[in-house]
C-alpha cells in the first residue's frame, strides 16, 4: 500500500521523505519477523530440522534482504527508492501467492475458486486505476471498474479513449490485468506454491487439473512450465516482430516503440483486443502495415486455441522427431503412432481452420467494395479479409470503421464472437468444441442416429449434454442483456446493442461505436455479460449446487414431442 501511495498519490516533499524513511526500515523488520518466525518453527516442531523444504519461501526472502541491507551501503543502484519499491512489491506478491495456495486448501468448490479469483483481480484492478497517477485527469468508479473487468475478462470493450486517458503507469496497470486474466490467477498462485513449497495438498492438484482439464495430476507442474514457456515465448516473439515493423514507420522513441510491441504482443495472445495506439489499428501508421497485422492475427490464433491443444501438438510433434531421428541415426524402425492427437485437439484445429477460411472468403467477398476498397493490392486485402476473420473469434482489434461494415458483414461477426475461440484458451464465446458438438449433434440425427461419432469416436452424452446447456445459457444471458440495456437506454438501435452484448459475452470488444454512448446502468449489464461470458454461468451453477447421486435408482423412460 506505501509503494502505490508513493508512486501513484501526490504529496508535498516532505511527506515523501517520510514514507521513503519509513519504508527503508521495513526490509530490516521483515527479517526480524522471519528470523522469529523461523526459530518459533524450529522449537515447537516435532522435527527439528533446520532446514526444511516448506520454508524454502522465507529463507529465499530473508536471504534477498539480507543482501540488500549489505548491498545498499556500497551501491546508489540498490539505495534508490525505485529499486526499494520494486523489492517490496515482488515480496508481497511472492507472499500473496503461497497464502492464495493456502487458501484454495478451504471447502469452496473448484468452480467457485476460479470464479472468486477472477472477482478478486478484477477489484483489485479497478482501485489501481484509480490512482490518480494512472490516468490523465479523473476516472469514474463505473468507467474505472468497466475497464478493469474488460481487461482481467480479455474483453477490450472500453468506456473511455484508452490511449489518451491512461498514463505510462496505466497502461503498464492495463498490461498485467490483461496478462493475469488472459493465463488465470490460478496459473500464477499454483505454479509458485509448487515452485517455493515443494508441492501442492491432493486437493489442489485436483483443482488444478479441473481448471486446465488434464486428466493427469501428477504432471500438473511440468504442463504449468509449458504453459507459462509457450505463452512468454509466443509473446516475445510476437514483440520482437511487432517492433520491427513498426520501428520505423510507427512514431515514438525506441522505449516507447518497445513498450508499444510489448502490450500488443500481450493484448493479442490473451485475446484482449486493447490497443494504445490512436484509433487502435485503424490507425493511418497501422492500417496499411499489413505484416504487423498479419503477426498479430496469428497471436489472436495462437491464444485462442487452447493450452491442451498446445501440449497434444508438442508432444505428437516430439515423440514424432525422436521417432525419426532415431531411424535415421540409429536405423531403428520408425515408431508410428496411431493416434497422434485427442479427438479434443482434432476438433478444435478441424473447426478453427473452417472458421478462419470461412470467415476470411466471406469477408473479402462481402468488402471488397466496401471497406476494402482503400487497400489497393491483393495482397492487402487478403490480410484485410484474414484480419477481420480472425479478430471477431475473441480479439477485439479492427483495422476498418467498424460503423461502415455491410449488414451481412456484422451478422458473421455476431455468428463468429458467438462461437469464439477453443476451450482453456486465453478466448471467450461458447467455444469451437461446443459449436461442433451441437452441429455434430443436428447431422447425427437428420441421418437417423442417436450419438454423435466424429472421428470414427463416439462422443459421451454427457459432453453433449454440456454443449447444448452452454448453448442455450449463453442466448439466455446475451438476451437478457439487450433486454436491460433496451430498457435503460432505449434510444440506441437495437441491432448495435445485439452487437455489443454478443461482442461483451464472447469476450472480443469489437464495437459498432457504441460503448462510450452507454448509461452507467448499460456499463453494469456489460460488465455482468464480460464476467459471465469470461468465468462462464455453467461453471457458476456448477459450484453453486451440490451434486445429486441419482446412480442408485432409474426412474422408466418415456419421450417428449419437440416438433
């Protein structure tokens, strides 16, 4: 809280000095404390180890204090104020995250975790903006709170002009929530409770492995490393390649130019969609730069099509190049698998691939002589037409007006925001897997069968049942949505509400215009739509109601006339 204060409030000089002096002895005191704490551990214990991996966190923290307390006698680096308020902030949020795996060891359900942590980053997001370091002149509670949810949601629908409203702080602000609501706050607290305790209680692994959908616990930690290595490499290549295209044609000096890759590596592989630069990348600096387009279109892909995806794709890929390496090397037959990925990542692939090129032969049809028509080259208008195929599948970021697209146009955008991106992915929508399900589901029975088979696999019932649950809550909240912003405002055209509250729910933040227009009790429905559309309503029944054993009786069947 005194770091935020300091950097974030203004104050007279001398009140400053104060804190910072107050502050300077904190490190000293923490080290008492830990020292205590330790030897306290030590008496009451039944062992007496000395050493013990559970305390691996406090001997890490007092060690690194004990450093600086040394090193800052000898260095003007460690005794800056900066470098102190970097230390202080990176020890709370170390001890933040081994209480938060403390706290997942309570009765709440895995449903309810996730959904509270969601509820926790995004309250804790919107008082940071609030610092009035954050923003150029005042932010409202309602814009404050709306911003921080579209951000932890990956939305990117905003109330305010982003760009000009929020400071150098801000942004950076903008960035992380972004960041931690693209991976899950989760992801962060269970990857430091098994990197500085050793592990995590059964009870963690399992929800864990819920939320990431594995159905291996013991490998919870090895497919974490891959989760946070895949989504930070992805990101600084996107940025190094975003920086050299636009280092010399975007304007800024070479941080800034560096700052500006960065967030927009990190807005486009979470599926934000937010962008710092004037009029995002409608920009007349972006809209023609068709090879930074084209790199973060594929982030938006590389976001969006889930993390299992990601490991069945590494591990075919790996067990495949040993395969033949070894024939080739060592004249070993080669190892044929028969079945190289799930049938879950054989969906999502099969059906983002359609989507893209549906999409993409739609767009260019439809706005060739419309939008598409200031982009003189082929070459520019089939990166214009991938763009806008890709970007509405949970992204957010337009390179055209969105107020002149053609009618057919904006109902494939409300079709694709829909449908969205794979599950455990940095996307939103009612997911590939459950369009294709239900899709499956209509061939399956105008052919007269009662499953449905997708690659010579029988799927459960129990996975159909979900997809036409999912379905039939996400147009039960969407048009719950436009019925209360009907209601309080009721001079805006309804098919741009329609627009705005599929574009809310879906996680994307493509707008026809119309966000800043709405009345703060529209910003509270959008807000709801974000969580909703984010944390999902199914996952919220899910840890609300307790589970019922029916397996101990089957009542008779009988059927039901539906046409």
């Amino acid at each position: 809280m005194l770091v935020i204060y300091q950097i974030g409030f203004p104050k007279e000089p001398y009140i400053i000095n104060g804190v910072n002096n107050v502050m300077r002895q904190i490190p000293r005191l923490l080290m008492l404390l830990f020292l205590i704490k330790w030897f306290v551990k030590i008496v009451v214990s039944k062992e007496k180890f000395i050493f013990n991996r559970k305390h691996i966190t406090d001997f890490i923290i007092f060690f690194s204090l004990f450093l600086f307390n040394i090193l800052k006698n000898y260095s003007n680096e460690f005794k800056s104020e900066w470098f102190l308020y970097i230390l202080l902030s990176v020890f709370f949020i170390i001890r933040f995250m081994a209480v938060s795996a403390e706290i997942k060891n309570t009765l709440l359900s895995p449903s309810l975790l996730f959904t509270f942590s969601f509820v926790l980053v995004i309250l804790g997001g919107t008082a940071t903006l609030l610092i009035p370091a954050a923003t150029n002149g005042n932010l409202s509670f309602i814009d404050s709170l709306f911003t921080a949810t579209s951000a932890v949601c990956v939305t990117g629908l905003s109330t305010i002009d982003v760009p000009t409203k929020f400071t150098g702080l801000g942004k950076n602000i903008l960035m992380v929530l972004i960041q931690i609501g693209g991976l899950g706050l989760m992801t962060f607290t269970n990857f430091f409770a098994i990197l500085f305790r050793g592990g995590m209680s059964l009870r963690n692994h399992l929800i864990l492995s819920n939320i990431i959908e594995t159905d291996k616990p013991n490998t919870l930690f090895s497919i974490l490393i891959k989760i946070l290595f895949y989504t930070f490499l992805i990101e600084i290549v996107g940025a190094f390649f975003i920086f050299i295209f636009t280092f010399n044609s975007y304007p800024g000096t070479f941080s800034e130019i560096v700052f500006f890759s960065s967030f927009h590596a990190v807005s486009a592989f979470c599926n934000a969609g937010f962008s710092i630069a004037p009029d995002g990348f409608y920009n007349i600096k972006l809209r023609y730069n068709y090879e930074v387009q084209m790199v973060i279109a594929l982030l938006i892909v590389f976001g969006g099509i889930g993390f299992p995806v990601v490991i069945d794709v590494y591990n075919s890929l790996k067990n495949t190049i040993k395969s033949a390496l070894r024939t080739f090397f060592f004249k070993e037959r080669f190892n044929f698998q028969a079945r190289n990925l799930s049938i879950h990542s054989k969906i999502v692939l099969t059906s983002t691939l359609v989507l893209l090129v549906f999409g993409t032969v739609f767009y260019f049809f439809i706005e060739n002589q419309n939008v598409l028509k200031e982009h003189t080259s082929l070459y520019g208008k089939l990166v214009q037409s991938f763009f806008g195929a890709v970007t509405p599948r949970t992204a957010g970021f337009n390179t055209v007006d969105m107020g002149k697209l053609m009618q057919g146009t904006v109902l494939i955008y409300i079709l694709l925001m829909w449908i969205g991106a794979a599950p455990s992915s940095t996307g939103g929508g009612i997911k590939v897997t459950t369009f294709a399900l239900a899709f499956s589901n209509i061939i399956a029975l105008a052919r007269g069968k009662d499953r449905i088979e997708i690659f010579k696999r029988e799927i459960s019932a129990s996975s159909s049942s979900r997809a036409f649950a999912i379905i039939f809550l996400s147009l039960m909240i969407i048009g719950l949505a436009i019925f209360f912003i009907a209601i309080f405002d009721p001079h805006l055209p309804l098919d741009s509400v329609a627009f705005e509250c599929f574009s809310a729910y879906g996680t994307v933040g493509l707008s026809l215009n119309l966000t800043p227009k709405l009345s703060d009790g529209s910003k509270l429905v959008l807000i709801f739509t974000m969580f909703l559309g984010r944390v999902g309503l199914f996952t919220l029944l899910f840890g609300i109601f307790k589970k019922v054993d029916y397996h101990g009786y089957k009542y008779p069947k009988d059927s039901v006339q539906v046409l």
